[in-house]
C-alpha cells in the first residue's frame, strides 16, 4: 500500500492556520508559497 501526499494541500494548509494565527504573515507566506510553486513547476 503507497500513499502518494501531495506537498501542495499541506502547504496550504499550514499557511492558512499561520494566518489565522498571525495575520500580518500574510504577505510573506503568500510570496514564499508562489515562489516555491513557480520555482518546483519550473523544475518539473
């Protein structure tokens, strides 16, 4: 039995509890998180 997790779902997820959290991070987890995605969608 494999379990294939993508990493998207959980860095969504872990970005919207830390806004909920600490709503000025805003800014900064949405720029980490499309730099992330545009760099590993480059790579693929």
């Amino acid at each position: 039995m494999q379990v294939n997790i993508s990493p998207q779902p959980i860095v969504a997820l872990i970005a919207g509890i830390l806004i909920l959290v600490a709503p000025r991070l805003l800014n900064y987890i949405v720029a980490v998180y499309l730099i992330v995605f545009g760099i590993l969608g480059l790579i693929r």
